[in-house]
C-alpha cells in the first residue's frame, strides 16, 4: 500500500474533493449464492464506481455504483416516472468488502446489509489494471478507518489497515477439556450420548447440566460451537455476537417440549422454545438458521445461528424439523412412515429448483409479473384512502367478511347482521353503494353470516347462520333479503362451502360443493326435502376436522384439516385420489387455480405453495386430483414466509388471512394475496415457480386488514376490507418491505431478561 501513499495523500487532503477514486467501468451483480437459478443477476450492465465523502458528515464515505448510459440512452429518462440511476453504501466494516477476480477480471465483493444475510453485491471492474484495483481498494480500507475511530487517515500506516481486510470467519477451536459426541441424523426422543472426558486432564470439565442449573431436566439433542447474530433495526443488519455453544434441548419432565439454547462463558445468552411461531428460515449456503422471537411485550427480535460445517447444519436441520414436527403432531416422530418423514422433511429443507416445466422468460421480472400497460405504469400511487374512502355507515361492528363478485363490479363486505355493498369506480377506487340491513332467517330470526358466498350470477348469496349449522341460506341481492333456508341434513353440518367449480357463480349452477367435520357433499337446493345429494357423499369414520374446500375449474377438488393434511379429489363421493400428510400446523384456508396445477394453503404464519404435477412414474405428466402420487416422489410443499427481519420490523405476530390466486377466466393465475394485520402482501407466483420464496411486496394500513382479494378478471386490483373501511389497491402499489414501509423503528431497552426465556 506504500506505493500508493503520496497518491493517496492529494485527494485524502484535499477536503473539497467530494472523489477520492473513480473506476469507470464494470458490471454491477446482486449475487444470491443460495438460489442456484438466479445465482447472479446482473443489476447494472455498465456502470462506475466511486469513493466520495459522505456530504456534510466527517470521517463518513460512500461506495457509489452508477450506471452509465450509452449516447441517446439518457433522453429516453425523461418519459418514466423514476430511474435507479445509483446505488449508494455507507462505507464500513460492515461490508466484508474484499477483492477477487471473475473470469480473469478485477471485483470487488461487498454484504447487501438491506438483504438476506447470504446476499452480496459484486463489481466486476473491466479492463482495470492492477495497481488501480489496489489503489481503490486501499481507499476503502482508509474510509473504514475514518468511520470507526473517528479520525483522519492521512498518517495511518498500512499495518493499521490490515484489520478492515476481511477474512473468511475461520471454525472455532475444539474446547480441549471436553469433547461432544456428535450425533448423525437421528430421532429427537432417546438418550443424550456421553460426554467424553480426556483421561489426561487432571480436572474433568463439568457437564452442561452442572454448569447450568435450569438444564437439569434436559436432554441434549445437539450441542456444538456455532456464531450467533442478532438483527439490530436501527442499523439495519444481522450484528455478530459472538461464538456461542448452541444447543438443542428436549425437556424430560414435559411432554414434546423443546428448546434452542446458545451460551457463552459469561453465562446463558438466549432460550427459546421451538414452535411454529419462530418463523424460521434455513440457509444451506450458509449453514444458518434464523429465527424470530416475540418477548414478553410482544415485540418481535430475530436471530441467526450460523454453524462451522454442511455437517452440523444438516443435523441441525433435520433436529429442528423433528421437534417442531413433535411439537405440532404431540406424538414421536417415529409414529411418522418413512414416505411422511420425507414429505415433512422437504418442507423444511427447500432446495433451489423450479417447479416442473416452468419457462425461463428473460424479459424484466417486473413487467413480466405486474403485467402493467403504460398509462398503469404513469398512474401514481393514489388509492381511496383519504376523507371521502368508503365507510359502511353501521357503528358498532367491525368489517369481518369480504366477497368480490364478477357482476356489477360489485363487493360485500359483512359487518354484524348487516351486509355493505361497494361499487367499483372507474377511476380504480371503491364507493360506498348501499347497505343490505338487519339479515335475518325467513322467520324473521336475525343472525350475522359467518361465511358468505356468491352463488347464481351474482343473483343470490349463500349464508351460513352459526347458529343453524345443518342449514344454509338463500339470500336475493336484488331485494337484500334471505328468501330461502336450504336444510341440508339433520344430522350433518356444513362448516364450509364452494362453488360447483371455479366460475360456477358466472353460470346458472345451481349446485354447490359442502364439507363438514368430517365429510364431502354435493348439495342442490332443487331436490325437495334435505338438500343434501345422498349419491355424492363421501363420509370418514375419523374426525378429520376439515377446514377448507376449494374447486378446479373442472370441478375437481381439494379439502384442507386443522390437522394440516391436504386431500385431492376427482369428484365427489369417491376416495381421494391424493393425500398430502400435514406438516403439523392447521391449515386455515386453501385455494386452487383453475387447472388444478397448483395449490395455495394458508397456516397462521406460512403459506405452503404445492405443485400438483406428477414428475415421475406411471402417470408422468398428471395431476395429483386425477392420479395418486408415487410413495417415492409425493410433491415438495414450498413454505411461503417473510422474513425473520422483515417480522422484527412488523413488530406483531404472524396471523395470515387465507390466500387467494388471483382468478381471471381464460387466463393463467399470476400472483397470490393475503395478509397479516395492518398488511397486505402479494407474492407474484412467476417467482415462486422460479425458486424465488422470499420476493413479496407489501403494503401497510392504519387499519387492520380483515380479508383481501384480487377484482375478478383482474390481476391487478386488490380489493381490501378493513376493520372500518373498505379501499382498493392496484398491486403495483405494494412494494419490496423496507425497514420504514414496514414499521418505524421504536427506541428498544432489552435487558438480558428481555431476550432470555429460560423455562422456569
């Protein structure tokens, strides 16, 4: 670096230089090393990169990439709402900055501290010599000098530079006093192995149990060194804490009770217990497992555990699945068939794949999934939110219910006993149309709907009166009153309802789909007597506790449990061609889209996304409605969840509203919709087929969101019933989640207390 010294020391004097060093030509790379598909996407295909001072802050730099316009190119500026000229990095040791090459070229390689903690940027440097690349390099090593010890870097020798050149973080050392028996991929439900003590140590090294009090009643599942992290909002980032003995623990006086642990000299660092609360997230490109974990004032923090090897993290892995698995089922994990276990396993263990016959478009992702014309593209972000948004007039009552009709351009939105009706504008925002008031039976019995349903072109809508579960009833729109009481059975409720097929309520069908506890029918309001169809009935001896039922287009259906597990059916009254095991969590809601390819079910914190496509055997090229999967090659369910730090900002509780694909007749489905709170969130599914989990857009109310759902025909209107109000949202609206579209940041005071929740 002395070479460069006298350089150096011209611009680093000079405090009127805003440039230190320029490089004027490379490519700019936002590098994922765990999704093999899109393991490099090229963000900029010309640009330069910069070292200036950070405007008005001394001792502050930026690392500035921006792109570099060919001739002709710049005017073309003018005629779109925004540009993403240049990227901008607080210059700090944060970075991991480091040099490299990329085929025979220069890089530079830094973190992307605004993403997942495996995700770098990298700028390939074309045509750049040596000693620039060393002199741009040392300029960063001086900007991370200035940051952290708040003084100049004029003098500074190149020995005190040494400490920002980043290294790979190297394996803990082996504690040479004890030594742990390492476990292979086994069951969470036996005995600990022993703690081998060198022989030659004149003191034996105390056991976990001595060392630590509340371990008494624990069994060690897993215990090895690995490095902990914690995300810190206020800078945005996972903050290393330190090497810590991580541990998984099953506690031995509690039924299918388990804890993650990690400790360090000075005592126990953090204690969770494992649940589908977590939120969790594995890395297999870093060996992590990151988490979340809401305190005691419900305040969300999350955490990353990375571990030294593929080994430790494999078993980690497969423990952590096993407890949460036992946790959910209350039951020991060998109770689970071999061809289950996979499944579950799959689950939590997502590979880098796309889904079967998924085409590669090499168009921009963007244009690609919001699909958006250019007058959509001009429109600004302007919904109906402000004094004049729709408010149904009835005090009292929240919003607890939202259809979308087809006709009309109409929505109903259940509020009590009463039903608001909202019309569709023109200018893409929602008003308040009329109320159909005091809904009652046709004995003047009043009830507030649990569920409604469209039914008849929008003529009539189906009710189910909690306090009649053996009955449904006939409401006429047009006259906003119940008209008719279809008795079902005596003896057989109807917990849920759908259509005869997807876009039964465009046509006259006038049968539809019911499900009970534990039984599939048909029901038809023409037959005289109980409504129900007795030769299109399917009844298990079992109580299934059904929670869904959704219809293909073709009619073809696919019914949800509390206990998880998905059953495929060609039609009604014959045994599922398809069932799915459950991964444990009740699932809350399910859909479809129209051609039975793919399933969307919803659980309290995740979405699991299912191909139904049969990929290998005998019936190669089907569909899991039609043909049973082979035991050997059952679907992989993907989970669909946000992420860790994106939950710590959210700052409540994971409670998804059941997902919807949007449904437009005629053409494919491209996004899905739900929500958690104030939020409203869309995954667009061209990226989920494409392996890419984790890109949503979301979009923050006041307001808790009650129900959302996609304008029929369109894949760009989202209709969004609020607790007390009722707006439209265009989906090109909703955005990537940042840390301020999220949640402000609030000033936070954890004591050890705070993060520590030991089991007694």
């Amino acid at each position: 670096m002395n070479i460069f010294r006298s350089l150096i020391g011209k611009v680093w004097q000079d405090p009127n230089a805003a440039e230190v060093v320029k490089i004027s030509s490379g490519q700019l790379y936002l590098v994922r090393p765990g999704n093999i598909r899109t393991s490099r996407e090229c963000i900029y295909n010309e640009c330069m990169a910069t070292v200036r001072r950070f405007p008005s802050v001394e001792h502050n730099f930026q690392l500035v990439i921006t792109k570099v316009y060919e001739d002709g190119d710049q005017d073309l500026l003018e005629d779109e709402d925004e540009t993403d000229e240049e990227k901008v990095f607080l210059i700090s040791e944060e970075l991991e900055f480091r040099s490299g090459e990329t085929e025979g070229e220069p890089n530079f390689v830094w973190r992307d501290l605004h993403g997942d903690v495996d995700e770098f940027f990298e700028f390939v440097a074309t045509g750049t010599n040596a000693p620039t690349r060393a002199f741009f390099e040392t300029c960063m090593y001086r900007a991370m000098y200035e940051r952290k010890y708040k003084k100049s870097a004029d003098n500074v020798q190149d020995a005190a530079l040494e400490e920002f050149v980043w290294h790979p973080p190297a394996a803990p050392k082996a504690n040479p006093r004890r030594k742990v028996a390492k476990k292979a991929a086994i069951s969470v439900t036996h005995e600990p192995e022993p703690i081998d003590v060198d022989a030659e140590d004149e003191t034996p090294a105390k056991s976990p149990q001595a060392e630590n009090p509340y371990m008494a009643n624990m069994n060690i599942l897993f215990e090895d060194e690995a490095e902990l992290y914690e995300w810190v909002p206020d800078s945005n980032e996972y903050k290393n804490s330190g090497i810590v003995t991580a541990r998984f623990l099953q506690q031995t006086d509690a039924d299918f009770v388990f804890w993650i642990t990690a400790s360090n000299p000075t005592g126990l660092v953090l204690s969770h217990r494992i649940s589908s609360d977590m939120n969790q997230r594995f890395s297999n490109k870093m060996y992590s497992l990151t988490w979340n974990y809401i305190g005691n004032d419900g305040s969300q923090h999350s955490w990353l555990l990375r571990f030294n090897n593929e080994e430790d993290y494999r078993k980690v892995t497969d423990i952590y699945t096993q407890c949460l698995w036992q946790t959910l089922h209350q039951v020991p994990w060998s109770k689970a068939k071999p061809d289950e276990q996979s499944y579950v396993r799959s689950a939590y263990e997502p590979e880098d794949v796309e889904m079967r016959d998924v085409e590669d478009d090499e168009e921009d992702e963007e244009e690609v999934a919001l699909d958006l014309d250019p007058e959509e593209e001009a429109s600004d972000d302007s919904e109906a939110e402000d004094e004049d948004a729709p408010r149904d007039p009835h005090s009292g009552e929240v919003n607890s219910q939202l259809t979308v009709g087809y006709k009309g351009d109409r929505s109903y939105v259940v509020r009590g006993n009463n039903i608001g009706v909202f019309n569709h504008s023109n200018d893409h925002s929602v008003k308040y149309y009329a109320t159909i008031g005091n809904i009652s039976t046709p004995q003047g019995k009043g009830f507030k709907p649990k569920n409604v349903m469209l039914h008849d072109q929008d003529s009539k809508m189906i009710l189910q009166n909690p306090n009649d579960p053996n009955s449904l009833y006939s409401m006429d729109i047009e006259r906003g009153k119940v008209v008719e009481e279809w008795k079902v059975h005596d003896d057989i409720t109807v917990d849920h309802i759908a259509p005869d097929n997807k876009f039964a309520p465009t046509t006259r069908e006038q049968t539809l789909v019911g499900v009970s506890h534990n039984a599939l029918f048909r029901i038809d309001p023409r037959v005289s007597g109980n409504k129900m169809v007795d030769s299109q009935y399917k009844q298990y001896a079992s109580k299934n506790k059904f929670s869904g039922v959704t219809t293909t287009a073709s009619g073809k259906l696919a019914i949800a449990s509390e206990k998880g597990d998905i059953r495929l059916f060609d039609s009604i009254g014959k045994n599922a061609k398809t069932a799915l095991p459950p991964l444990g969590d009740p699932i809350i809601g399910i859909d479809v889209t129209a051609n039975g390819r793919y399933l969307v079910a919803t659980t309290q914190t995740y979405l699991m996304f299912i191909d139904t496509l049969i990929g290998e055997g005998r019936y190669q090229g089907q569909l899991g409605f039609d043909r049973s999967f082979p035991a050997t090659a059952k679907p992989k369910p993907i989970r669909l969840n946000l992420l860790p730090q994106h939950v710590a900002y959210m700052g409540n509780k994971i409670s998804f509203t059941p997902a919807r694909f949007n449904q437009v007749e005629g053409k494919d489905e491209n996004a899905i919709v739900t929500s958690s709170g104030p939020f409203v969130i869309a995954w667009d599914l061209a990226k989920v087929k494409k392996g890419k989990y984790d890109q949503y857009e979301i979009k923050k109310y006041e307001d808790h969101v009650v129900q959302d759902n996609f304008k029929f025909g369109d894949d760009k209107e989202i209709i969004v019933a609020l607790s007390n109000n009722v707006l439209a949202v265009n989906k090109k609206n909703l955005k990537r989640p940042t840390r301020h579209s999220l949640a402000p940041v609030r000033e936070e005071h954890r004591g050890h207390s705070s993060i520590v929740n030991a089991p007694y």
